[in-house]
C-alpha cells in the first residue's frame, strides 16, 4: 500500500513539475515587450493605440515640452 502512495506521490509531483515548467517557458515577458516596440517601430504607435490616439498624444507632448537650442557653449 505505501508503494502505491509514493508512485502516486512521485507521479502527481512530476506531473506539477511539467506544468510550472511548461508554464514558466510560455510565459515570456520580454519577447512581448520586443514585439511591441517592433510594431510602434513599423508603425508610429504602440499595438493597444490607434492612429488617432498617437497623433493627440504627441500633439500633447510637443505642447507641454519644447526643445532647447544649446547657446555658445553648448548649454542647454
């Protein structure tokens, strides 16, 4: 009988083990992170924005920040 509970036991914890690895390679944080900024790179805006979205945020942007021109010694 105590065989058959450590089988069982052995089975159940390498079946868990299986499913956290599988799990944790699935899981791949920067690979989305990559495809993102491939895509805002292609396109001009992130994959969750449209068009539109990014257009108004820049716009935003450049009316909140304004770029320095450096003086003559190169300071901003």
């Amino acid at each position: 009988m105590s065989d058959a509970f450590a089988i069982t036991i052995l089975v159940i914890g390498v079946v868990g083990f299986i499913i956290i690895f599988r799990g944790m390679r699935g899981f791949d944080e920067r690979g989305a992170e990559d495809a993102a900024r491939t895509f805002y790179d292609e396109h001009g805006h992130w994959p969750d924005q449209t068009p539109e979205d990014a257009e108004a945020e820049r716009a935003e942007l450049a009316r909140v920040y304004t770029l320095s021109e450096p003086d003559e010694y190169d300071r901003v």
